[in-house]
C-alpha cells in the first residue's frame, strides 16, 4: 500500500514562499508525474513528501497516517536523485544492500536480496565494481536498484534522466515503465520534461510557481487544458495562441489551436500565413509562419510535405480541436 | 596551450628554484652537518662544513645525560592523543556547519555581541561589589570573563554558522602569551601543571579552530545528495557520518590531522611553560640544551636533529597529502 496525500502542504525559505498550499491525493500503485517549468516547485515538493525538507505548515500522509513529523528514514520511501549519488567509495553490491545493512538484515538475505535485484536490472556482472567504473546508464540502474531493494511504500524519481544522453533517456523511460507495471507500486516522477511527463503517467500533476495548476491524466490534460499555462505548457511544439479579432469571433479573448490540429493548403483556407522556417524530419514537417491576421504560426504536417520557406500558405483550424478562453487565461467549455 | 618557454628562461628559473629551496633547506642541514662534529669543530672560524672528524658522541651523550625516549614518548602521545581526541569533537562540529548550518538573517551582531558581554560583566561587577570583601585577585577576574562569555555561548548557538567560524578563528589571533599567568595559575590548582592530561588539553583547545576550519572546508566539497540519499536508506546520524561521511572524506580527514599533529609536535610556547620533566615533550628537550654556561652546539644539534627526525619523516612520506591539504581550495 503506498498512497500519498498532501493536505494545505507550504513551505517558505526565509521570507520566500516556495510552495504555496498545495492539496493532493495520490492513489496506491499510480505513476504520478510533477511537470512544470524551472523554479515552480515540483522537487521541492518532492523533498517534502521525502521528509528531507521540513514543512512550514500542512501535513503529509502516507497510507493514511500523518508522517509530517517523521524522519526520511523511517517514511518507507525510497528515492532515486537527478545525480544518482552513489556512495563512491562503496561497491555497486554496497550500495545497493547499503539501506538493508542499515536496517540491520542478516549478511545472508542482504546477499540473497541484492543479487535478486542486480538480476532484475542487469547488473549482476557489476556487483563488484566501483561507480566510477560505471557508464552514466549504469549508475542509473544502480540508483533505481538501491530503491528498489528495499521495497518502499512509494518509489520518488527527482528528474533521473536528466544527465543521460537522448537515446538512453528513452530506453530508460521504457524500462521504468516495465519496472512500474512489474512491481506495481507508487511511483512519484518530477522532470521538466512534459514528453516524460505525457509518455510514463497515469496522473500529471503540472506546477507553476509553486500551486497546483492542474491534475489529471495526459490525454485529459492535453486535450482540456483548463488554462493558458497548461495548455501552452503540454504538448511540443506549444500550441498556437492567438488573441485579438480571430479569438473575439469565436467568442473568446484567446484561441488556441495545437500545430498538429491545424490543416494547410497552398490554395485556399481560414489564414494566409508566410512560410518563414520549414523543417523536414522525416517523419513531420514544421511549417513556421507569419500571418498579418493572427500572428506566428507553428504548423506540423504528417509524413514530408513540399513547402519551402517564402511559400504562401493557408492555414484553417480544426473546429473540434479549437480551445477557447477568456480574459483571465481560463478555459471556456 | 601551454605557454612556451626558452630553454635557456627554463634553465634560469629551475636555477633559482633550487637556490632558494636549498637557502631555505640550509638551517635544518646545517644543523644535521653540526650534530656530528665535536663541539670545537662547531665553534669553528671559519665554519667547516663538510671536512671535519665525523663524530657520534654527541648523539651518545645526548641520551647520556637525558631520557630521549621519554620526551619522544611525550611528544608522539601528546600530539597524536590530543589531536584524535580533537577529531572526535571537530568532525560532528565541522558536520553541523556544512550541512545544517544555522542562517538567521541578522544583523550588527556584533554590536549586540559586544553589548551583552558588557552588560554581563558589569552586571558581575557590580554583583561583586554589592557582596563586598572582594577580593580582586586572577579568581573574580577570571570567574567575571567566564560569566562574559555565557552571552558569548548563547549568541553562539543560536546564530549564523559563519558568525560562529569568525570566532573560533578569533581565538587564534591573540597571542597566547597575554593568558599565560591565569592559564598556569588554573592548572596549578587543578594539578595539571607537567601532566600528559593537562598539556592535552591544552593542545587540544588550540588545535580544534583548526580541525573544526579544515574539516568545514573538507565536507563543504561532499555533495549533500550523497548524505540525503544515505537518510533516505534508512541511516541514522551516527550512521550517516561513520559509513558515508568520514570514508569518503578521508584524504581530507588525513591532510586535517597530519597538519594538526605536525603543529602540536612544534607547539613550543604552552610545552615549555606548563611541563618540566614528566610531560616534557622533544620540544622542551631542545630547550634544555640552552644551557647558562653557553650554547653546546653539537649537543644541542644533535638533540634537535633527534627532535625534529620523527616528524620529518612523516612529513616526508606524507607529502602529496600535506601539499593537498594546505593548498586546498585554491583550485576548484
């Protein structure tokens, strides 16, 4: 069981308040991502329901029961750090039954646990080597292993992925994904990352400025942004905003309209836009536009569209993918 | 790219290297050369310096006439003993600076600083004065500066972390000389005069600013992760600075102490004044060689060539340790 909640949760440094009354409930078993820009609070957030910062006022439930007042070694958490830390002058097998020795567990199930866990990482050949002998990947892989020996109510991941190079960052977003269907339990993810975020959640938790701006599931999040930050926050490249006399017409002071719900024509349509940048991926096209009418444009197309930059292109919204709000950034239903 | 120099500029400055090394390495060779000849040839005019009787009776009547071993023994078991005792007290102080170091945002502490210890030494004063028949001897003056200092203490505890280092750094800067008379007349009456406990101790109170700075320098450079990450398996406080802590501070551990050790074994001020035979160390041994009737300077060579080999040695094979620790902090 490892379900989490955060009640009234404010935490000021001095006069600077970091985490402004923050309320949430985290299921047993869910894979809760925080996402938000640099500065908005989400690792302090974490290091509270850690217990490595204290809290300022609010209070912290694990399973039901207020561990405000207790310590991070006896909350039953574990956690992986952005710098993995290691403990250098310890072998991959001691820092991983590190927390079992101090738990005073016999030598015999130290070993026997370990072991089960190396295997489950493939870390078996490594056991004895020190973590400067080891790639950035395998640290990694030791850092989640000396969490995961230890069998927490709740796995926290402060931005893991953030020092790994792109290709193993995505093998080892899959591999946590395995891990959390494997084992089941809470696991609670901050990155910066909003395709991390989108990919690995069952629950985004997306911050800004310390408060909570929305809570919901990716597609929930991505498909009802409930204000201007959410929705210019999920989904890469941003979504078009647009003000003015486009937005007034459909009974809005801002539109919005992500680049890939956008349908271009080199005839006829809504917006007459200038090609300024295309990129060719491969896979997608970026059109990036100047239009007198609503602005900059960002459009993606599917597959390699022939379009080159000075090109005259016509741009119209999707209706049904048309997000709409009003004056103080709020979704309009 | 490394700037290039000419040879002949390379030449010239490995020159004047070796120079000035060997002008400051002249004294303590001198002083091995002078330790073999017999006493006349040291006095000699012109200085000989190395064709003369090569002689080994000095360093024989050296350990004639006193106990080398004894004052040795002193030497390492003082500098060794206070020093580790000294760790055992600086490691978790250093440990409270560098990772729960306490910032209250005041100011003009010192002024309030300086406006309580006045206020409790008048309030003493006047105290004393109210009772009557005081006597104004060492003891009112003493127990007036200790009561002085408990503001001192509170301030301490409850403020800055730096303001705290800044004071401990203080008490190295006054010349010990200036407490000589309280400090003998305390360990006079606690019978700490000429006692392995009572220079300790005192070796010990000189040394832990030291020990408390070095080791505050050494941790500031751990990342504080590694220590949360410990937390975070479950260790308590003492776990956390005996198995992560102290083995992955331990070069800066050892540098701390070998400097630490090194100028206890040189302490040549409180040696001198608070030991007479039991708990003399070599320094005191050197001493005892200047003589009324004059300087023996092949006997009194050869002593302090017995006094100063232990620590050279050391000092010798804990070089790259040494260099490290003195030029710590001088290149991130």
């Amino acid at each position: 069981m490892g379900s989490i909640e955060l009640k009234g949760v404010r935490k000021a440094f001095g006069t600077v308040s970091v985490i402004n009354g923050v309320d949430l409930k985290i299921e047993d078993g869910e894979f809760a991502v925080f996402v938000g820009p640099s500065g908005c609070g989400k690792s302090t957030l974490l290091r509270l329901i850690a217990g490595l910062e204290d809290l300022t006022s609010g209070a912290v439930l694990i399973n039901g029961q207020d561990v405000t007042a207790v310590g991070p070694a006896k909350r039953g958490l574990a956690m992986v750090f952005q710098s993995y830390a290691l403990y250098p002058h310890m072998s991959v097998r001691g820092n991983i039954g590190f927390a079992l020795k101090m738990a005073g567990e016999k030598p015999g199930e130290v070993e026997r646990k370990v072991g089960k866990a190396a295997a489950t990482l493939n870390l078996t050949d490594y056991l004895d080597r020190k973590p400067r002998q080891l790639s950035g990947g395998q640290r990694q892989r030791v850092a989640i292993g000396r969490a995961i020996v230890r069998e927490p109510k709740a796995f926290l991941f402060d931005e893991p992925l953030s020092n790994l190079d792109a290709a193993l960052r995505v093998q080892m977003r899959v591999e946590i994904g395995e891990l959390h269907n494997a084992l089941k339990t809470t696991m609670i993810y901050v990155t910066h990352d909003q395709v991390e975020a989108m990919t690995m959640a069952n629950k985004i938790v997306v911050l800004d400025k310390g408060s909570v701006m929305q809570v919901g599931s990716p597609l929930e999040l991505y498909n009802k942004p409930n204000g201007l930050f959410v929705a210019s926050f999920i989904g890469s490249p941003t979504m078009n905003l647009i003000r003015g006399e486009p937005a007034a017409k459909r009974g809005a002071a801002t539109i919005g309209i992500r680049p890939e719900h956008a349908d271009v024509s080199t005839t006829a349509g809504e917006w007459r836009a200038a090609v300024r940048v295309a990129e060719h991926l491969g896979s997608d096209t970026f059109l990036h536009a100047e239009s007198e009418t609503v602005g900059p444009l960002t459009i993606r197309l599917a597959g390699e569209a022939p379009i080159a930059p000075g090109d005259t292109i016509f741009v119209t919204p999707r209706q049904a993918h048309l997000h709409r709000f009003d004056q103080d950034g709020r979704r309009i239903a | 790219m490394a700037r290039r120099q000419s040879t002949g500029k390379r030449i010239a400055v490995t020159a004047l290297a070796w120079v000035v090394g060997l002008l400051i390495f002249f004294p303590i060779l001198w002083t091995f050369l002078t330790s073999f000849k017999s006493e006349l040839d040291a006095f000699a005019y012109p200085p000989k310096f190395l064709f003369f009787h090569w002689t080994l009776e000095n360093y024989v009547e050296v350990q004639d006439r006193s106990n080398y071993l004894l004052f040795a023994y002193n030497s390492i078991v003082l500098s060794i003993g206070a020093n580790v005792v000294g760790l055992f007290i600086a490691v978790p102080a250093a440990w409270s600076m560098a990772f729960a170091p306490t910032v209250v945002p005041e100011r003009s502490l010192t002024r309030k600083l300086y406006a309580m210890m006045l206020a409790a030494i008048a309030a003493a004063a006047i105290l004393l004065w109210l009772v009557g028949e005081a006597r104004w001897d060492w003891r009112v003056y003493g127990s007036v500066v200790a009561v002085a200092t408990l503001p001192v203490i509170y301030w301490i505890m409850t403020r800055r972390t730096t303001d705290v280092l800044m004071w401990m750094l203080s008490t190295k800067m006054m010349p010990g000389v200036g407490v000589l008379v309280p400090i003998f007349l305390w360990f006079r009456d606690l019978h700490l005069l000429d006692a392995r406990f009572g220079i300790g101790l005192m070796l010990l109170l000189m040394n832990l600013p030291i020990l408390i700075w070095m080791l505050y320098t050494y941790f500031k450079e751990i990342p504080v992760d590694i220590l949360e990450a410990a937390r975070m398996d479950g260790a308590s406080l003492m776990n956390e600075i005996l198995h992560v802590l102290t083995p992955m501070a331990v070069p800066g551990i050892a540098s701390t102490m070998l400097l630490a050790i090194i100028l206890s074994w040189n302490e040549a001020f409180w040696t001198l004044n608070l030991t007479t035979h039991d708990a003399a160390p070599l320094t005191a041994f050197i001493a005892s060689y200047s003589a009324p009737e004059g300087l023996f300077w092949a006997k009194l060579s050869a002593a302090s060539t017995l006094a100063i080999a232990p620590i050279l040695i050391l000092g010798w094979f804990s070089q790259k340790q040494l260099v490290r620790g003195l030029t710590f902090g001088a290149v991130k």
